[in-house]
C-alpha cells in the first residue's frame, strides 16, 4: 500500500529546536486519519511558500469518501519564519 493511500494517527508528536521545516497535515475524507497532541518549539525557519502550519483536508479528493480527518490541539511556541505570506492556512470541508 503506498502511504498516500493510508490511514494515519499520531497522538503526542513533539519538534524541539529544528531548523528549515514546517508542519503541514495533508489528508482528505478518503483517506481520514488523526493527529493530535502536536507542539512545536523552538523553530527557526526561513522563507516560508505558503504558511508555517497547513492543514488541508481538501487535498486530492477532498470530502469525498467515508473517513473525516481530525488535527487538535497543535500548539507552536517561539517559531520564527523570516518570510512568511501567513502563519496558518486550514482548508476544510464545506459546511450545511
């Protein structure tokens, strides 16, 4: 099975004093998956293209397919980016 295609969690993930990376959850309602628990500290990273933290639950398929992902609790602490266009960008699935 190719990761792209599978299922994911994570329930308590910490990054310390890391250099260049940003954190970006990319999941879709077919393949669902959960992380929970996230902090980052103590972050430098530099030009950044879209934002420091992504979440996007529209990626490929989007809400199409039985299994929602879940992102909570995901704290940043002391993360600088020198060049930024935002903080956070999160595209989720449509409201009725």
């Amino acid at each position: 099975m190719d990761l792209k295609d599978a299922h994911w969690g994570m329930r308590v993930v910490w990054t310390v004093r890391i250099r260049e990376r940003t954190l970006r959850f990319m999941s879709n309602a077919r393949r669902g998956g959960f992380a929970e628990n996230v902090f980052m500290r103590n972050v430098e990273i530099g030009q950044v293209k879209e934002a420091v933290l992504t979440i996007d639950f529209m990626y490929e398929t989007g809400p199409n397919g039985p299994y929602k992902p879940v992102v909570r609790n995901v704290n940043l602490e002391n993360v600088r980016s020198t060049n930024s266009p935002r903080v956070m960008g999160i595209a989720s699935f449509p409201t009725n």
